[in-house]
C-alpha cells in the first residue's frame, strides 16, 4: 500500500538515505520481496526518489503544478 505523508523531521529515505526534513513530503510503501502487498516492511522515499522511481509524477490542475503519489 501507498501513502503519501508528511514528514517530522526524523526521517531518511530508505534509497539515497538523505533526511527527509520537516515539512517535506515523502512516500511510504509496504513492501515484501520487491512487490507492494501491504505486509512488509515499510519503506521511506523522498519525492527525488519516487519520481526518479516513477511512483511520483507533477500534474497540472487549474493552472497549478500538483505533486501526486497515485
């Protein structure tokens, strides 16, 4: 399973390792052997990370560009 969260400050990506720093946005995902089956382990990536990962992508909505996860 997918969520897009905020962070607290505590947190590192789980692919590059850079903090994630509060109120940056970041992506968790349930994962067991490579595939999202919601009963993993839970991994953290920063937006770099899931865009170059393709689980993120910018969208233009009402002449704004909208970060989404989904």
């Amino acid at each position: 399973m997918r969520r897009g969260c905020v962070s607290l400050g505590d947190l590192k990506c789980d692919n590059c390792k850079k903090p994630i720093p509060y109120p940056d946005r970041y992506l968790a995902i349930n994962e067991k052997d490579g595939k999202e089956d919601g009963e993993g382990e839970t991994k953290r990536y920063c937006v770099d990370c899931c865009l170059k990962k393709g689980y993120a992508q910018y969208k233009d909505e009402k002449g704004e560009k909208i970060l989404t996860f989904f």
